[in-house]
C-alpha cells in the first residue's frame, strides 16, 4: 500500500507540474504585455498604421490559436502515451495518411487565407493614393532630418508638420548614408538611400477645434486621441496586468536628457510643445532606425498633426516669420550638444568644451562677433581651446538658424555653465551675417510657379545639355535620375549650376531663377526620378546663398 501510495503521489505530482507548464506557457503573452511601455508603439494613429495593427493582430491570434493545440496535442500525447514500465514498448505508428492529408490542406487554407490578407494590407499601404493633397521631402543626413516643402515655396523645417486628416505624400531620400525613417504611431517605416526616392504616404489622425484636449475626436473614426496601447480594455485583466507590472510607477524615470527632452520620446506625450502651443495639434514622435554613425541615436524628430485650418496659419506663419520665441537651450540640445556635451564640457579630443573657454567668456564686441561667425560658417581644422589644441569639423547653420536663433543659442553658451560673455542680439548677427556675404533669413516664399510650365521649360533648356548627358539622362555616371545631387541636394545642384566645377562651366551664371528652377524640375521629375519640383523662390533663396562672386 506504501508503494502504491507514493506511486500515486508522483503521477499526481507530474501532472501538476505538467498543468503548470501549460498554464505558463499560456500565460506568456500576457506577461509580454504586463512588461513597462508594452504595447506603446503599436501604429493606432492612421488609417495604413490601424490597417497594419489590425494584420498584426490576426496573425497573433492565429499563432496563439495554433501554439495552444500544438501544445495541447503535444502534452496529451505525453500523458497518454508515456511509457509506464521499463518493458513497455510503445506502439509503432508508421502513419495515417487521412491525417497528414487533412493538416496540409488545413495549413494551405490557412496559409492562403494569411497571405491574401497580407498582400490586401500591403497593396493598401505601399500604393500612393490617386489623390494626395501635398507632397513632403524627407532628406536624412549626418546625424539630422530636414523636411521640404516643394508645394510651398521650398520652405525647410527640423520637424515634419502636417495637416491631420489628410493624404500626405511623403518623398524619402539622404544626403549622404543610408537613413531608415521610421513613425511607429503611424506605421511609417522607410528607408532613406543616398541617389534614390522612396515613397509612402500618410493620413495621421489629429485633434478637432471644438473640443478639449482629453476629449478631441477623429472626425473620421470617432476615436480619441489617446495612448495607442494592446492591452485589453477588460477592466479585470487589466487589473491583473497591471499588478504584473514589475516597475513602480514612482520608479520610473522622469528625467530626461536633451535628446529626450527634443521630442519627449520616453513620455509618449501628445501635447506639442510651445513654438506649436497657438496650434491646435498632436504630436508623434519620430526616428531614424538604421545605424548610420555616432550620432544616430540623435536623429529623433517630431511629427505634429495639425487640423488643417491651423496648417494653413501654420505655414503662413512660417512665410512671414512669425512662430514662438526661440529657445536657446532646446536649440542647443537639439544641434551642438552631441559634439559639445550636455553641460558644456565636449567631447574627448575632437569637439572642444565651451564651459570655461576663452571664445565664450570674453565680454567684448570682438569676441562676440567671432562667437557668432563661428557658428554661421563654423569651423574646420585645428583650434586652441584653454591651451589644448583640438582638431574636429564644425558645420555651418547660417542657412538653418535665423539671426533670432542664433542670438539665443550664442547666448545660452556665454550664459550657461559659469561662462560670463555678455549676450549678443540679432541685429549684431544680422549684421555679421551681411558681413560674411550670406543673405538675410528667408522669411517666406513666393506664388509658385505651375509644375507644368516648369517642365515644358525645363525640357527646352535640357536640350543643350542632351548633347553630354544623353536624351535619357543615362549617358554620364553618375544618371541624372539617381544622382544624389539631383534628388536631394538641390543647394549644392543650384551651387554647381551657377559656379561650375572642374568638369563643367558655370552655364547656370546667365540663367533666371526661373530658368534654373525648370532645369532643375525638369531632371527631378523627367529622367527616370519622380521628384518634386523646384521653385524660383527657393532657387533665389539658394543662388544667393552659394553663388561666389566673379
């Protein structure tokens, strides 16, 4: 009977541990979800990003629903065919066809049934609608992103500003390495290659004017516009998932660095900042997912949705100069502190510290206004700062920071970190800017050109450059149609245009603005690229920026 006994103790003991198992295998999704931050990056705030989720989600239930019978199957043939004696020999099964059959049609349906829903996703994702209402460039390069506005004047901004509610057509390129931008909250994911467009487009949801913050509605779907999560809305297992939760919510961290603070990434916050606060807007956040060089894990950016009424004041604004003061510190944070350091102190023997340096903290005209063109034209080459002697590149901003900018970020670095160098105004970098022979901030565009007339110029000035290039474009190396310069560096197209180079003349010395910015359409758009086009205004923009005197 003691035999007996503690036979049966062990049988019941490994079926518990069996039951165990299982339990805890099923539990292991809700575990995953139970984890800090689960389930934030779902893509819940577009039409293409609900439309991937929703796949995502299929396709999770059809694995979880297979997962739990492989291993029903599995642990009930274990139980039930174990072997119960040492001289116990199982029965030999060599197969059953009507089962085998029965599973490979079952997996063929299935398999049919998934990619037919993948391919309807995808075909709606990837192909461009027919009616898109404005285009967006989105250029990459070492370590930032700059969106285009080609339907406005060729207007440039750090973040990428959209109306809500409408198609986008965004245009993906870089300047230089291979970049991956990447939208999780709007299943954006591109990459973008030197010499080469990509293509996606979006339709983000946003707020509406008539109601608060914590209320607003999509007039399209109805949703609110909160956290997009995949936890699930039934308030018991929300409960015990959230008692799963293994981090405190006083342990979180809540302090974040400049790179965080440039578009609160770890708050999954909506609210715009204040240079958007007169807006009615969201925000969603936005990356760079390819390792493209040490300062990648710098390249964040934001998206903000705008109802479109406040887009159109938006880009008014933009047009006349009008926006919130300029931040200083964010500017900064955003642009010198990945070379510089956070606090001033730079970074080992390449970039310089400004805490403590003679070029910051001598109060006086002079240094002010070499302060100042340094950061206008910066710097290359060896420097000598606090006795060290430092060798590293510095780029120019004179054409990304206006003088208001750059008065704030000269000052918070002659103001920050113990230095005692005076401030600077913008009419004193105005004047330094006059000086270095760069033209005044462009306030705004001018009525843009018809694409059409564009074209048909382009193509008659193209002429004359056929004779070298090819009618197609295809006759040098590198093609016009994939050539870096011509998709995405359309200051140094407009440069070598109206300066030349050692291989060409500087034909483009004789050329309008207009004729420049139909060639330049003309190459976009005609020989195997579909750029957008360029427009007089910002070629007049550029020209004066780049062209050298004769």
């Amino acid at each position: 009977m003691k035999l007996l006994r503690t036979l049966r103790t062990r049988i019941r003991a490994k079926h518990l541990w069996t039951a165990l198992t299982i339990v805890g295998m099923l539990l292991l999704p809700a575990i995953a979800m139970a984890i800090p931050g689960a389930g934030d990056f779902t893509s819940l705030e577009s039409p293409t990003g609900r439309s991937m989720t929703g796949l995502y989600n299929l396709l999770a239930k059809i694995c979880l629903v297979i997962f739990i019978i492989v291993c029903a199957v599995m642990f009930g043939a274990i139980v039930k065919f174990r072997r119960r004696s040492d001289d116990e020999q199982p029965e030999q099964v060599h197969g059953n066809l009507k089962v085998e059959f029965g599973l490979l049609i079952a997996a063929s349906i299935l398999q049919i049934f998934i990619g037919v829903k993948t391919i309807d996703v995808m075909w709606y994702v990837e192909k461009i609608p027919a009616k898109t209402d404005f285009t967006v460039e989105a250029i990459g390069y070492q370590w930032d992103w700059k969106f285009r506005y080609p339907d406005h004047g060729g207007m440039v901004t750090e973040d990428l500003v959209i109306p809500a509610y409408t198609n986008v057509r965004l245009e993906i390129t870089s300047e230089d390495v291979i970049h991956s931008l990447f939208v999780p909250e709007l299943g954006i994911k591109m990459d973008a290659v030197p010499g080469r467009l990509n293509y996606w487009w979006i339709n983000a949801d946003g707020p509406i004017n008539q109601l608060g913050a914590e209320n607003r509605l999509s007039p399209e779907t109805g949703r609110r516009d909160t956290l997009p999560t995949t936890r699930p809305d039934d308030p018991i297992v929300e409960q015990i998932l959230n008692t799963l939760n293994f981090v405190d919510e006083d342990e979180k961290v809540t302090q974040y660095g400049g790179l965080e603070k440039r578009v609160k990434y770890l708050s999954a916050s909506r609210k715009v900042d204040d240079r958007y606060a007169k807006y009615d807007a969201v925000e969603y956040r936005g990356m760079c997912t390819e390792i493209c060089g040490k300062g990648h894990y710098d390249m964040y950016f934001r998206v903000v949705a705008m109802t479109p009424e406040s887009f159109k004041q938006w880009v008014e604004d933009q047009k006349n100069g009008v926006g919130a003061k300029a931040d200083g510190g964010a500017i900064y944070s955003s642009k010198c502190a990945s070379c510089h350091g956070a606090d001033g102190a730079g970074i080992g023997a390449q970039f310089p510290p400004l805490a403590g340096s003679e070029w910051v903290n001598q109060d006086n005209d002079e240094n002010k206004r070499k302060h100042i063109e340094v950061v206008l034209n910066g710097l290359k080459g060896e420097i000598k700062v606090k006795g060290v002697t430092y060798n590293g590149v510095m780029q120019p901003w004179f054409s990304v920071l206006n003088d208001e900018e750059v008065a704030e970020v000269v000052n918070h670095e002659r103001t920050s970190w113990g230095n005692a160098g005076g401030v600077v105004t913008p009419k004193m970098v105005a004047e330094v800017r006059e000086g270095l022979g760069h033209p005044p901030y462009p306030a705004g565009g001018a009525t843009p050109v018809d694409e059409k007339d564009l074209l048909a110029r382009g193509a008659q000035i193209y002429e004359a450059c056929s004779s070298c290039h090819g009618a197609d474009g295809k006759k040098l190396k590198p093609e016009l149609g994939k050539s870096t310069m011509v998709l995405s560096n359309i200051e140094g197209y407009v440069g070598m245009l109206v300066n030349g180079n050692a291989k060409k003349s500087a034909m483009g010395r004789s050329m309008s603005d207009e004729d420049i910015a139909s060639i330049i359409t003309y190459t976009r758009k005609s020989l195997g690229a579909d750029a957008s086009a360029v427009q007089p205004s910002e070629v007049k923009r550029l020209r004066e920026q780049v062209e050298k005197p004769l």
